[in-house]
C-alpha cells in the first residue's frame, strides 16, 4: 500500500487508507507509529469487515517529518492534523476513531472541539492525565535533556539498560515496543508531550457519543485512574480493562462489535 501525504504547518504527515464503507481513524501513541503500535492494538482486520479505515503517523513520528517547535507537538495541534486528515480523505459523515495513549489524547481532545464529526469513540490506554500528569511531563522533559546533551543513541541505550517493568499484558507476550520516534525532532516531541493534558473534565462531560475505554494494569504511564474518571465523566462509555494478555488479546474483536452496532 502507497502512502499518501497531507502537508500541514510545521509537518508532512504520512497516512494510508484501506477498505471501503464508514470512516474510522486510527491515532497512535507517543514514540509509536501506525505500525509500531501493532504490538498494542492491530485494527488493521477493520478494512475487511466493512470500514474504509485510515491510519497515520503522527508529526515527528515514522514518515511524517515534523519542526523544531514543541508547540507543533501538543494534543490541540495533532487534533488540527486528525481533523484536517479528515477533511482531506473527504470524510464528511461523523466517523468512528480509535486512538491508543497519546492518539487517545487527540482523539479527545478534537471530538470537544468538534463533537459533530465523530460518531463512536475507542479510547486505549488513557494517558496520565490532570493529576497525574507532571510526574510524567518531568519524565519526558529529562528525557528530552539527555537527547539534547548527549544524543538520540544516549536515551536508547539508557532505555535498554535500565528498562522500565512491562504492563503485565506485554510482559506475557514477550513483544518489546518499537519507536517510530524521528531522532531528529525526538526531544522536541517529547517537549510538546510534556505541555499537554486531557481536556477540562466538564468538557469531556458533554460529550454524548458512545465510547470504549480499553485501559490495562500494572503501566504508570497509563494509569488505570485515568480511564476510570474517564468512565465516571463520559455518560455513554464501556470500561473494558486488560489485566492479561489473553484480555487485551479480545480488543480487535471487541472493537468491531462495538463500532457495527
């Protein structure tokens, strides 16, 4: 499959489209890549039962080169690029997104904006959020100072020396991450991800589409907290949380149920 490209300000992005029937997109997470989170979640088999799915690499990750402004990295500037995308692949009914850790953040963050373009949403692994998100930005803000100071090569051997403990569903599979994070742009990102958050509890309140929120245990930076206020403040979401493998292994199958109904 050929990719196409959408130039926006301060990036290219890459995307791909399969299949054919309602629109669903799919956003990945932070350091991934549309392929690189396979290892998480594979809705590829969407294109074949029915949906003309769109997938993309998010600015600075994979084939979407990106600037050096941590500003173009934050949740309301890759919510412009989700919905620019889908202007571009004419998606002019509500259309259904999937959206895994930061893809989740975009995700979110354009349906406040714009609730009228999406029809369902599926939320997987919720980032830390409100409360819990400045630990987090301390860690992505150390991280980008080790790339500045000593390299993109520094921060991936400190990673593999000191790795951090595997979600027990990825520990069972035995199926480490990949980064399709550009080095590059790679602090920077990291920067942006440090300035971002969920949107204000009350707006996310107000959203009335139904919603699937896919959480797992035993990850820091997905805390199960996040997915559970999320539940509490979305009036039609379904809490599906993955203590193992075989748990998280139901998600595809689950996703498709929930987006044919």
């Amino acid at each position: 499959m050929t990719d196409q490209t959408l130039t926006r300000p301060g990036a290219t992005l890459a995307y791909e489209v399969d299949g054919a029937g309602p629109t669903v997109v799919q956003a990945h997470g932070l350091t991934a890549g549309r392929d690189a989170d396979l290892a998480i979640l594979d809705v590829r088999g969407l294109a074949s039962r029915g949906h003309r799915l769109v997938r993309y690499d998010a600015a600075g990750h994979g084939g979407s080169p990106g600037s050096h402004d941590p500003e173009r990295y934050r949740w309301p500037a890759l919510a412009d690029d989700l919905l620019a995308l889908l202007d571009t692949v004419d998606a002019d009914d509500p259309v259904d997104a999937v959206g895994v850790s930061m893809g989740t953040g975009t995700i979110l963050t354009a349906a406040v904006r714009h609730p009228e373009r999406f029809r369902r949403l599926v939320l997987a692994l919720p980032p830390t959020a409100w409360g819990t998100r400045s630990a987090q930005a301390a860690a992505y803000r150390q991280m980008a100072d080790m790339i500045e100071e000593r390299g993109w090569d520094a921060l991936v051997e400190g990673m593999a020396s000191s790795p951090m403990p595997m979600p027990p569903v990825l520990e069972e599979r035995g199926a480490p991450l990949r980064t399709q994070l550009r080095p590059e742009t790679a602090a920077t990102v990291l920067r942006g991800a440090a300035l971002s958050d969920l949107p204000e509890p009350s707006a996310i309140a107000a959203l009335r589409m139904p919603v699937l929120l896919l959480p797992w245990t035993g990850d820091p930076g997905h805390p199960l907290s996040t997915a559970e206020r999320l539940h509490e403040l979305l009036p039609d979401s379904t809490l599906v949380v993955a203590e193992h493998a075989t748990d998280a292994d139901t998600w595809p199958d689950r996703i498709a149920a929930f987006l044919e109904t």
